[in-house]
C-alpha cells in the first residue's frame, strides 16, 4: 500500500451509514472513492455530491450513489487531497483544476478531511503554484491586473496547447508566490479581484488532515474523533 493509498483509506473509515458525502478529485482522493465504493458494494448506505467529471465518472464505476445539490443542504463529510498542507492545514489545492467545486463543497461540509501523502506537508504554503480559476472574458486584463499587483510569475495553464478549461468553463492562471506569509490575507486579496473566480488557497477551511506514509502508516491531525 503506497502512501495515497493508506491516506484514501484512511478517510473512508469516518463514513458511515446515511451519509451524504463529498467526494474529492485527484490521485489521492482516488484511493478514497475506490475504498468508499468498495464498502458501497458491501452494503453501505450513502448518497455523495463528486467535486469533479472525473470523480463523477469514479463514483459511477464504484456504484456509489450521486445526489444532486439541490437535495442537499449540507454534507455530513467531506474527502479530498491538496497539493501542500502547512501546520495550521491551511492548503494549496487545484492542481487537478477542480478548486472552485472542491471549495464549494468542503465549506459546505460538517467536516472536511485533507488527505496527503508525507511530501505535501510543508512549513510554509507557495512552493507550489497557487491555481487561480478566472472567467475567460477579458481573461488577460486579469491577469495583467494580477501579474501588477504581486509582481510574482503567473501563467495561463495549458492543455494539449491550449488554455486549460476547467469543469465550470473557466481558466486558471498558476502563480509562483514563492513563500507566502499571509494565507489568509492573501486570500481575501485574490478572492476580491474582478475577473477571479475562486482560488486555490483554503484558510481555516480543514477540520482532520490525514497523513499518509509510504510504508503504509497513517497519521491524523486535527479532530481526531
């Protein structure tokens, strides 16, 4: 069992029956749905809203049911991984384009756990770039505005050579902030900017952070219960 993996599976253990459940995208929330699916085979009750097409399609696989949003109010737990986690979980998150679903539904969770490998958590947040999701109208004024204002290096992402669309129809522009200070601050900056959608950036927004090692084992921060 690889490091994700423990973690993924970890996370599965906190769902329990009658359940509405977030599930994340990206290779370490993976593990979580293929755990959660298997114990959906084996007779767990849940309902799950997924944060992406890709997650969508794994839920689908795993036979894990999928509620829409509008039959749901809140979400008992919701799973997902992140590209750095610092030590007051504050993370980086979007490096698989879907952060403005998976923002969505984690602060629209009761409890919200990040699951990562060892070699996400960090000292301090900006070692990797910082996604931020922008609508394509006008797409370069915003990032003009944004490249003025941090004086930081900011790309427009690309796929097969083209702009990146993310599952809302949006761009992302990636920023190397380097070490940044003020998660918080910045995060109000950034989220205060016309043109920018969301952002990568979760302040106080973890309640559990899973760690996951590659010999298998696991540690737990946060609530633990």
């Amino acid at each position: 069992m690889n490091a994700k993996q423990a973690a993924g599976y970890k996370a599965a253990e906190w769902v329990r029956d009658g359940m509405t459940v977030g599930l994340g995208t990206g290779s370490t929330a993976y593990y979580a749905i293929e755990k959660i699916g298997e114990m959906v085979g084996k007779g767990l009750k849940i309902r799950a809203i997924a944060t992406s097409n890709a997650s969508e399609e794994l839920a689908v696989k795993y036979g894990i049911p999928l509620v829409a949003s509008s039959e749901v109010t809140r979400l008992d737990i919701a799973i997902d991984g992140a590209d750095e986690v610092d030590p007051q979980m504050a993370l980086i998150k979007g490096g698989g384009g879907a952060l403005l679903r998976e923002k969505l539904v984690a602060i629209n969770s009761d409890r919200f756990i990040v699951i990562a490998d060892s070699g996400k958590m960090v000292s301090q947040l900006g070692g990797f770039k910082l996604p931020i999701e922008i609508v394509p109208f006008c797409y370069e004024w915003t990032l003009g505005r944004l490249q003025e204002r941090y004086k930081v290096e900011i790309e427009m992402r690309q796929r097969d050579g083209q702009l990146y669309v993310t599952d809302n129809g949006n761009y992302i522009a990636d920023a190397s902030f380097g070490k940044i200070v003020s998660p918080g601050e910045l995060s109000h900056e950034l989220k205060m900017t016309t043109g920018v959608v969301d952002h990568g950036l979760f302040v106080d927004i973890a309640d559990t952070v899973i760690v996951g090692y590659d010999d298998g084992r696991t540690e737990v921060i946060g609530k633990k219960e």
